[in-house]
C-alpha cells in the first residue's frame, strides 16, 4: 500500500507543510489578522508583556545554551523557536490550572513563575528540578517520553471527583504521539471526558526523526479518532497560541473534556546541546523557519500599529542583560549538593536497611576525614 | 466469629478503607459491575459508585498513570493488575514514575498508591496468569512489596497499604483466594513491614511469603513425627525484608531454605541467602539453600505442579541442608 492510498502523501502540503486549517491571528511579517473562531483582545500592556515574556525565556535560553558549552551545565535541552507556543500556552493557564510539562518548557515555567535557577538545577546535576511543582502548579520535568499524559489525565480526573473548576495542560511533543501511554491518555481523557488540554508541540523532529516517521496522518486529525475536537495552530504565533488554547482551557474547566492542540513550530536550535543537527536537515530549511521567528513578529506588531516605542525595546534588552548576569552568577555559585542528600526522600517512611546504608555511607566519608586524607572524590571539587 | 476466605477478607478490607477515607479509590478492568474476575472487589462498586470504584480501560499503564495524578491530586488509588503477567505493560510508569516521584519531588509529591496484583501459579491456568514478578519490583528503589498468605493477613494487610505514604505492590496468592481462617476485624495485628514466626523449630528455618507459607507449613508438620523440627518464617514483608527475625532464627537453627514460585536466579531467595551469610556467617552450619521455580519461562499448566515448589522439594533442601 502507498501513502496515496489513504489519502496523503509526504508531499501532501497539509501533512509536509502546516496548511490551510492552520490558526493564525499574526503573521511572520507582523500583520494582525482575523479568524472567524478565535478573536484576541489584548491591551497594550498585555502585548508588552508578552514580548517582554517571549524576549527574556529566549535570553534565559541563550545563557543556559552559552553555560553548557562553558561546562557549567551538563546538558541543555534549547527551546530556541518554540517561545510564541510556549509562552501562548502559559499566558492561557489560569491561576488554578495544573501544567505538565516535558523537559523542555522553560517559557511555561517562566509563566508559571518558576525561578530559571529551579530549572537549570536539574540540567547541571544538582537535582531533578528545584521548584515545587504543587505550589507553581507546573510539575516537574518528566524525561520519560510522554508518561506525563497520563499524569495529566489522572490529575484531571481527580479535579472532576473535587468538584473544581480547574483545568490541566498536558504538554508533548511530536514524537511522543507515538508513545502508548500518550494514546492511552487520550482513550482516558475521552471516556472520562476529564478536563485536560493536550498541547503538543510538533517542532518537526523527535531528536533526528522528522515527522513522517511518526504519523502519516496531520497530528491534530487524530484527536477526532479519540472522540475530541483537534485544532492546528501556529506555534509561531503567540496570539493564536493563546487564543486556541484559552478556549481549550474553559472548554474543559465547562465540563465539555478534552481538546488536542497541535502547536505548528519549528526547533530552531540541537534537540540538546549533545546534538548535532547538521546531520539530519538542511541549512536551507532553518533558514526558511527564521523568517517565520515567533518574537519578531510580535516585535513589528507592536512597533507598526505604535504601541511600543525605541525606549520600551531598550528598556527591555537592558532586564535581559540583567537577567543574563543574574544567572550566570547563580549557577557558577550554586553550592554542590551533599551526597548524603541522595537518601532523603526515596522513601516517605524511610526503611531501616536505607538508613542502614546511608549511616554507613556517612562514616566511610569521614573515614576520609579522620585519616587526614582529606574528603573523598565524592562531592569534592576534585 | 464466620470464617472468611482471604478473598472476602481483601474485598471487607477494601470496603473498611474506603469508609475510612474518602480519598480511597479502586481502579482496575472488570473491578466494578463484575466486581473483579476473581470477585475481591464484589459488590463495592454499587456502595462506593462509579467515581470510587472505576472500571477503567484496558490498558494496565494507563490504570497506573492516571493513579499518579490522581495521587498528586491527593487520592489513595488502589490499582486492580487483573493477573500477574499483565503488569508488564504497567512496568514502565512504576518503576520510571510511581517509584521515583516522591525523591524527585523532594518529598511534596507522595505516591500513595497501592498496585494489587494476584500473583503465583496452581491453578491451572494459561500462560502470563501463573506467574511472580515479585522481584524486578523489590529491586527497585522507592516502592515497597509486601505478600499476604493467610485470610487474618490479607484483611489487616490491605488496610495497613493503603494508608502508607509510600507506593506498596500488594501481592495475593491466587490460589489461596479460596482458604479460610477465623477473621476478629476488632485486633490490629503487628506492623505491616514485619515478618512472623509462624510455627517454632529448632533444626532449620524455613522462609517462605504468599502461597509458599501454607506449603511449608504443611512441610514442617509432616515431618515432624520424624522428629525433624523445622520453624517456619512468613517474610510478608518483600521489600524492605525484615530479616532481624530471621537472623535470630537461624543462629539458633544454624540451616535456612527460602522458599518462593518465582525463579530462583536472582529471585528475593538470593539476596536472603546472601543477606544471612553477612549476618549469621559463624552460626551456620550449611549454606542458605534456595527451593524456587526453575529458571524457565513458567510451563503450561499440565507441568506445573513440577515446576512448582512443593512439600517434597523443599523437605528434600532440608535434607541437603543435613548433608553438610
């Protein structure tokens, strides 16, 4: 059988390219336009905030990024490109909703108002993330592909037995629609009608795979086989972003379940610094995406329709700048953690053959100590 | 005082948690109308309703991955696997995720979940609903394990899992389902991370958890007109093991023979034996030796009442354990 058989095919422009359903209320060059179901009436004041949102996560991303390669950070998972999506997504969650974030959605933390240090904790070793996941409503960065779906799901359904108006936002990526836990997710969210929002982010490549080898089918017309609505939207357009997703958000919160939005978007930077993409696309393709760049449209919008001015860019390039410096000098200064820190909290109630290893592994520390051979490699600056 | 079989005795456990604590859920395939293929949840679904006791999809990680939200959300689910066989799919999120989260969190997220899984062969059945995966969990940090094997256990047991704050894999002997004890619902029994002397001895210990109590129980007494002693340990509890019992057993017995369904090669046997050998080292007078499932995939059921330890296999350890 062929791809033509069922109707698409890898030059298929609405599978290959984002096409006619896609949901747009910016254009790459800036120009606001209408769509018939999704209206956005924002302030001045909100449209700066937002590009002040979109300029400082693309700041925090670009010092993490430096960091690495200074071996600060072990590893750097970059967001570069994918700003308008997540910013979008994080401007529509409401106070009480819950977010499930993958590992790289450093701009939701950003809205969720997750300190950048609590994120970039994780990525040089010293933990799995430092934020409370409860009180920001952002959990933790999960690393398993797509296991968080099911979280979501489950989270959601204990809204509907609290009586809650809440909704969740479950974030995933295109590779991970792959996953079976992501399709059992969206089999629970259907049956249980549970007030979830599954927002993926198909920025066209799970590491070197680009999308052909996840789905012959357009991402977001799957969520019709599950029994919810699926919307495409631009992911490059934070307004759209916003906008699909505020509506997705009360929809579920009304009790009318779950939505999948497919956030069109490109990752402009490695899948890690650990990657190379240079190996699996062309320099050609990045440069078509720069054009479409999530913050400067934001950016000609404001500065055509005059409601942002010179002083207001500066004013922001220069909290950039201090931002940049506030983070290098707290992760060049972030204290090593103890190692003994490692027992702590495997357990609730700590079982007694644990704390039978973590006494022994205690004295043989200052084993090193009282032989005067100083601390052990372990934990030292050695 | 009626007796109970353990299967009534997990279904009146069930039912007492739940009237405990609201937060208290079931989920699990075919546990509501049907109320479980082997009836431990009957009935409970028409008292609780559908909200508290869930017929979910058939997927075993879905069942496991919306208990982690629903966990973060502050409920106790308890997780219904259907067989043993059928956690596999389910694997994924309870030692990457149920397991993990609470270190993860640093201690804000709690996974109190409890995952019920029948466990063990003897009935019959066809392949994937006979086995005991009790070890690739007890390896692995961040859960606990316990086995019940009697229907007093199985009632107090349940209850004590659901209300602790760590995950708990509850593993029930199948095809005990159907013993019955004498059940006082009014005496709280000892902790549920302890094991038990079960019957006193003096020549070896005998350590066994789950189905394998009932059988050396029945060792120990057939040889006991032969003026063999055995003193017979129920472990109950997996993982953490509460071995300080054993210890003291087997200084005084000087043999020991752990008893399991599971495959014997790096089976909760092993790390017992090796566990005894640091501790009780000038006391013993023969190596631990292991009587356990072979190390084969478990055969079709017209084989496996060879595969499975039985009375005999584990006097003829004993025996062994004599030669020394």
């Amino acid at each position: 059988m062929s791809a033509g058989d069922i109707g698409v095919s890898p030059g298929d422009s609405s599978f290959a390219e984002a096409g006619p359903e896609l949901i747009q209320l910016l254009t790459p060059e800036g120009e606001r336009v209408e769509h018939p179901d999704y209206a956005i009436d924002l302030s001045p004041e909100e449209l700066r905030a937002i590009y002040r949102d979109l300029a400082l996560v693309r700041r925090v991303d670009v010092e993490a990024t430096a960091l690495q390669r200074q071996g600060e950070l072990g590893i750097w998972a970059s967001l570069l490109g994918q700003e308008g999506a997540q910013v979008g997504a994080g401007w529509a969650l409401e106070d009480q909703d819950m977010a499930f974030p993958t590992y790289r959605e450093h701009g939701v933390a950003w809205c969720r108002k997750v300190d950048p240090l609590d994120v970039i904790s994780l990525f040089r070793g010293c933990d799995n993330g430092s934020w409370d996941p409860l009180a920001t409503k952002f959990n933790l960065y999960t690393v398993v592909i797509g296991v968080q779906c099911l979280h979501a799901v489950g989270y959601g359904m204990g809204i509907q037995r609290d009586g809650s108006d809440s909704a969740v936002l479950a974030f995933l990526g295109d590779g991970a629609t792959s996953q079976g836990d992501v399709n059992e997710s969206f089999v629970w969210a259907s049956v249980f009608a549970a007030p979830v929002v599954f927002f993926c982010q198909n920025n066209q490549y799970a590491i070197s795979e680009p999308i052909e080898k996840q789905s012959r089918i357009p991402l977001f017309q799957r969520a019709r086989g599950f029994g919810f609505p699926g919307v495409r939207v631009d992911g490059n357009d934070v307004l759209a972003v916003l906008a699909v997703t505020r509506k997705a958000l009360e929809a579920a919160r009304t009790g009318q379940g779950p939505t999948f939005i497919e956030a069109y978007t490109y990752r402009m930077g490695a899948h890690t610094t650990s990657d190379d993409p240079s190996r699996y696309r062309l320099a050609s393709e990045m440069e078509a995406w720069k054009l479409k760049d999530p913050i400067e449209r934001v950016r000609a919008y404001l500065i055509r329709s005059g409601q942002a001015d010179a002083a207001f860019f500066e004013s922001i390039e220069a909290e950039s700048d201090e931002l940049a410096a506030r983070i290098r000098k707290g992760t060049t200064e972030m204290p090593d953690p103890d190692p003994s820190s490692m027992f702590a909290n495997v357990y609730a109630e700590q079982t007694p053959y644990l704390r039978e290893q973590a006494e022994q592994f205690a004295a043989y520390r200052a084993s090193f100590v009282a032989s005067g051979d100083g601390a052990p490699l372990v934990g030292s600056e050695a | 005082m009626a007796p109970v079989t353990l299967g009534k005795a997990i279904n009146m456990g069930l039912r007492k948690a739940m009237e405990d604590d609201p937060k208290v859920l079931l989920m699990g395939e075919d546990i509501g109308r049907l109320g479980g293929v082997f009836r431990v949840t009957d009935g409970l679904q028409k008292d609780f309703g559908e909200d508290r006791v869930i017929d979910t999809p058939l997927a075993e990680s879905g069942i496991l991955g919306t208990a982690v939200g629903l966990a973060m959300r502050g409920y106790r689910p308890v997780c219904e696997i259907q067989f043993d066989g059928f956690i596999f799919p389910a694997y994924n999120q309870i030692v990457t995720q149920v397991a993990k989260i609470h270190a993860r969190s640093r201690g804000r997220m709690p996974m109190r979940i409890v995952v019920r899984v029948p466990f063990g062969g003897g009935i019959g059945a066809v392949e994937h609903h006979s086995e005991s995966p009790e070890a690739y969990f007890s390896h692995t940090p961040g859960l606990k394990v316990v086995a019940c094997s009697n229907p007093v256990d199985a009632y107090w047991m349940i209850q004590q899992a659901i209300r602790q704050d760590d995950p708990v894999l509850f593993f029930e002997p199948k095809r005990r389902y159907w013993e019955k004890a004498d059940l006082d619902t009014t005496v709280e029994p000892e902790p549920l991370f302890e094991s038990r002397l079960v019957r006193p001895g003096h020549d070896c210990t005998v350590l066994a958890y789950g189905p394998m109590v009932k059988t050396a129980l029945q060792a120990a007494a057939a040889v006991e007109g032969e003026g063999r002693s055995l003193e017979v340990v129920d472990l109950r509890t997996l993982s953490p093991l509460d071995l300080g019992p054993v210890f003291e057993s087997v200084r005084r017995t000087g043999r020991c023979v752990v008893v399991h369904e599971a495959p014997t090669n790096l089976g909760l046997g092993s790390e017992i034996a090796a566990r005894i050998t640091e501790e009780c080292f000038y006391s013993l007078e023969a190596p631990v030796l292991r009587v356990g499932g072979y190390d084969t995939p478990y055969p079709p059921s017209k084989m496996e009442e060879d595969y499975l330890p039985d009375l005999d296999r584990i006097l003829d350890a004993v025996d062994r354990s004599f030669t020394f």
